[in-house]
C-alpha cells in the first residue's frame, strides 16, 4: 500500500513523524513478547474505539467525552495478556521522573492509558511484560523511525489461528504515516494478533493467516467459512491494538470520532475481524501542532486518511514479523 505521499525529509514514513510523538519499545526475546509505548514530552488530546469482544485496556473510560480528564501522556500496547497491564505502572513511574502528568495540587499525575494482547501460547508463558518493561520502553521512546516487525508489542503476535496454533503465522508491528500539502500530518502503528488472515487490500492476497498443510500456502479461513467449516476459535487469545495519532487540534469528541473510524483498516485486512475471540482496540491521539480545528468535515478527512495509513501499518507489521 504505497500512494503518493509528499514528506518532509526522505526517512521512513512512521508514527513519529507526527511532531512531538515519541515512541519505545521493549522485547523481552527469551518468550518472546514485550511491550510498546507512545509518548511525548507534552500531554495530548485522546479518544478510543473498543470492537473486539474479549478486550484489556487500561484508563479507557476517563477517555469518554462527557469526562473530565482532557489530556494524557501515553498510550502502551503490550503482550502477556491482562499481565500486560502492569507495563502502565512503569509508564508512570518514567514519567513522573521527568516532570510530566496532570497537576493535582502539588503533585503530578501521569496519565496513561493502553490496550494488551494476547500471545501466552507462543513460548514460555511466565515470561510477561511487566512495569519494568514499560519503564524501559518509556525510557527508550523517541523521534527516530519506528522499528517494525517481531518487536515491542509485535513480539509474540501470531494471526490466522481458526485452523489451531501449528497453522497460524507470525504477525507484528508496523507502522505508517501521511503528510497532506497544507502540513497535515496522520500517523499509524499498530500490533497484529488477530484470529483472521491478514490480507493486502491494494493486491487482494493474504499475506499472513491460517496456512495448507505442507506450510506453502494460504488455507484463506473465509473460504472454509463459506464451505460450511466450523473453527473451534479459543475464547481468548487474540487482538489488534493500534494507535493513530495526528498534528490536528482536536478534542476527545474529534478523537474518538478518528479512532471509529479507523476500524475500518481493519475490515479492509483481516477476515475476519472484531470477532468474540480478538480484544481490538484502536487509540487516535491529536497533538494540537496544526490550526486544523474540530470541523466535522476534517474530522471525517482526518479519520479517512488514519484509516488508510492503519491499513497499511498492518500490512506492513506481518510483512515485516519474523518467519
């Protein structure tokens, strides 16, 4: 999925060419699995969408519009399931180190929010992201490209799981972003550990997913649903978790807008998707950097264009996953 794009500089197009947006990963490689977090040195406005029906997320009901917290300092994405949640505690203690967080009298207050994933079947399940990792993941966020693949939260992703675990294949982490003419800027990462078979959308191939019997192809699980197969999908043990951030002044209303209907990446890639077994969850982060205000017009422009950059941050994610 390569447009015509127009950068700034000639450097991979990431997630951090949204000014200001920092980004870290920790990979614990023994498992493997690990943990990813978005940052900044300044707080920013968010919103959140939840559509997978087994999900673990972390502060996503202070995100609500008719609440009162504006503005965070993270977002994580990380393995290891509900353990995950512990990277937020090491989030918090980095950033509080540095200074940054909402003000409550004396004292500062981090907020962070953040979505896990489930990948406890693939190697030692004792082995988890926990509040250290997110320390060092915090601690090593920064404005260089965003690193893609079998790394972070993409660690331990595998998709294409209804044909059982010997059948899936690794996913990952990737990420993507575009620069309209006027300065706009809409960025994408996202980690791929979902039940369905990821698929390319601009070729209209799978590129990751459930694959034949002798491991040379593509079984493409949409086609057995059709033919009547019926999977045995765990309960658990799946998920998209993504952010998509942008230069735009919005407000969680306008983040939350973004944040819908960026899931629409996801319809566009994995079949299928937002199934009983995934946890998706997708944040939209606005920095304020662009004059672009709360229009409902560049909102919907806004949460189309984080659509097609999510879209391809997917694709990229599994073309880039280890073997």
């Amino acid at each position: 999925m390569r447009l015509d794009r127009e950068f700034i500089d000639d450097r991979r197009p990431s997630l951090t060419d949204i000014e200001g947006i920092l980004v870290g990963h920790f990979t614990l490689n023994d498992r493997p699995t690990g943990c990813t977090v978005v940052t900044s040195m300044v707080s920013f406005t968010a919103g959140v969408d939840v559509r997978g029906g087994a999900p673990g997320t972390r502060e996503t009901d202070l995100l609500r519009t008719e609440n009162s917290v504006a503005r965070i300092n993270a977002v994580f994405l990380s393995g290891g399931s509900a353990f995950g949640l512990d990277v937020g505690a090491g989030v918090m203690q980095w950033l509080e180190e540095k200074g940054l967080g909402c003000r409550v009298g004396e004292v500062r207050v981090p907020i962070v929010c953040g979505a896990i994933l489930f990948d406890l079947n693939l190697g030692d399940s004792r082995i988890r992201p926990d509040a250290q990792a997110g320390y060092e993941a915090a601690r090593a966020a920064g404005p260089d490209p965003v690193a893609e693949g079998s790394i972070g939260a993409g660690a331990g992703c595998t998709v294409g799981k209804m044909f059982g675990p010997v059948r899936a294949t690794r996913g990952g982490l990737g990420s993507w972003a575009w620069q309209r003419a006027d300065g706009l800027r809409v960025g994408a990462l996202a980690a791929v550990n979902c039940v369905g078979d990821v698929w390319d959308p601009v070729r209209g191939v799978i590129i990751a997913g459930a694959t034949t019997s002798d491991g040379k192809g593509f079984i493409d699980s949409m086609a057995q649903l059709r033919g009547g197969f019926r999977p045995e999908i765990p309960e658990f043990g799946n998920t998209v978790a993504a952010v998509v951030a942008t230069n735009a002044n919005l407000d969680k209303a306008g983040c939350t807008k973004v944040a819908q209907m960026s899931h629409d990446a996801l319809a566009r890639c994995i079949y299928p998707t937002h199934t009983p077994a995934d946890g998706d969850a997708v944040f939209a982060i606005a920095t304020g950097r662009h004059s672009i205000g709360c229009n409902s017009v560049e909102i919907g422009v806004i949460g189309a264009l984080a659509a097609d950059v999510l879209a391809t941050a997917i694709v990229r994610g599994c073309q880039a996953a280890a073997t």
